[in-house]
C-alpha cells in the first residue's frame, strides 16, 4: 500500500515471498501476482523441513529500491505439535548500561497439556550473529520459568540471533529447544528528513520522519515538537514500515525539540 495515503499500491505486479532458515538459507520462495496491491498464498510444508526458527520475508521489485530494511521480516517457529513433548514461550526485558545492551530473557516452559515443568534444569547456549556470546545453566521455577540474562554491545546484523535451551526431563530425557532473538535492544533511531534536504525559515514543509527499531524494522511510533519554552506545536506519528510524515512552519531564531 502507499505509506501516505494507505490505498492500496498499483506499482508492482508481483510480491516476492521467502521462508528463510536460521542459516539465513531461502529454503522456499513463492511469487504472487498482486491485483491492486491485495494477494494471498501459502508455503506446502513437507516432513523433510527441520523444526527450528525461519523467517518469512515479502518485498517487491519496487521495493528492492531502498534496501532490505524496507521489506517484510518476520521470525516464526515450525515444529512438530505432534512429537512435540515440550513448548516454550520467551519474553525478553531490556536495559543499557555503560553502552552495553544487558538482555534478561525469561523461558516459560510447558507440555502440550499446559501444565508447566517446575524445578527442571536447563543448559544454554546464547548466539549472536552466528557467535556463542554467553552458556550456563539454569533451573526453572514453581511457574515453569527459566530466566537467562546475556549482554550485547551492538545490534544484530543478520537477524540470526537464538538460544538453544536443553530441558531435562523427570525421566532424564533431554529436550532441545532453539528459541530466536530477533532483538537485543528496544533503541529505536528516528530520522527527520525536510522536503528539499533543509529547512527554511517562515515557510511551511512537509517533514517526513523514519523510525528504525534495533531489529531494523519500521516502528510505530507518536511524538510531539515543542518550542524553547516547552509549547507544543505540531505532533507526528508513523504508520506502515515506520514512516510517516507533517508539515511545520520553522520561526526564526527558535529551537525546537
């Protein structure tokens, strides 16, 4: 669609879709014809595609243009529900210190009935950008939860980073689970870039504004401009892949925040 106007986008014919492995490997790519920017399809799963983490990435020809941080990237999992003894779900915490990215990575781990596996030891291994950055061992609480904590001190350029957790079981089994890490900061980078490449005094100018999370997807975001004494002037917020755009009349010998 238009980032501007949301109307469906009659610039490509075709979209482009890939699902891509943790080995950054395009394992299946599919084409689907675009009728007034609206298409639909699917990925025939065979029993020779590996569980693990994968991700679906769609673009355009048009939008090849303006690099891969403009496409559609999602990390999903694929796995075996029926052999499966052991689902997990991750939730991860963020802060900085001394510009170092500390991560807190909270594993919940259950069966396919729900019913959470209490004081059970787990080894892992954290990896960054194919690197092993951090392995230990843990044990999960009353609750099920195993919580893992890791440092980065820049952010993830293949998209590739995961923890490969093992769960021991009561009867000693030990369960592999590949976890993906799609960030390792919740930093977003927004850019004001003015019609016309400056800004001018006294004239209205449509700004347009980019935001960039650290995974380097677009991120919807809200914000406000004010003046010297704290007046706010105009507010601004992005939308579809974390552009937007408005227009502000700059006065001189004022700054704005």
């Amino acid at each position: 669609m238009n980032a501007k106007t949301t109307a469906p986008s009659q610039l490509s014919k075709i979209l482009y879709v890939e699902l891509i492995n943790e080995k950054d490997s395009v394992k299946k790519l599919v084409k689907l014809p675009l009728i007034s920017g609206i298409t639909w399809g699917d990925f025939k799963l065979t029993d020779s595609l590996g569980e693990g983490n994968y991700r679906i990435r769609a673009y355009t020809n048009y939008m090849r243009n303006f690099g891969t941080e403009f496409f559609f990237d999602k990390t999903i999992k694929i796995g075996n529900s029926w052999a499966n003894k052991v689902f997990t779900k991750t939730d991860y915490t963020f802060t900085k210190e001394n510009n170092v990215n500390k991560i807190e990575a909270t594993i919940h781990f259950e069966d396919k009935n729900g019913i959470a596996y209490k004081e059970s030891e787990v080894s892992y291994d954290v990896q960054l950008d194919y690197r092993s950055v951090a392995k230990g061992k843990a044990k999960t609480n009353l609750s099920g939860d195993a919580v893992i904590n890791f440092t980065s001190n820049q952010m993830l350029a293949n998209k590739s980073g995961r923890i490969v957790a093992t769960l021991t079981l009561e009867n000693k089994q030990k369960v592999v689970k590949t976890i993906p890490i799609t960030s390792t900061s919740n930093d977003v980078d927004v850019q004001f870039l003015p019609e016309g490449g400056s800004m001018i005094e006294n004239l209205p100018q449509k700004i347009a504004v980019k935001a960039i999370n650290a995974s380097g997807n677009g991120e919807n975001i809200k914000g406000v401009i004010v003046d010297e004494t704290g007046v706010e002037i105009t507010s601004f917020e992005t939308t579809y892949l974390g552009m937007g755009n408005f227009v502000f009349n700059a006065q001189p010998g004022k700054n704005y925040t």
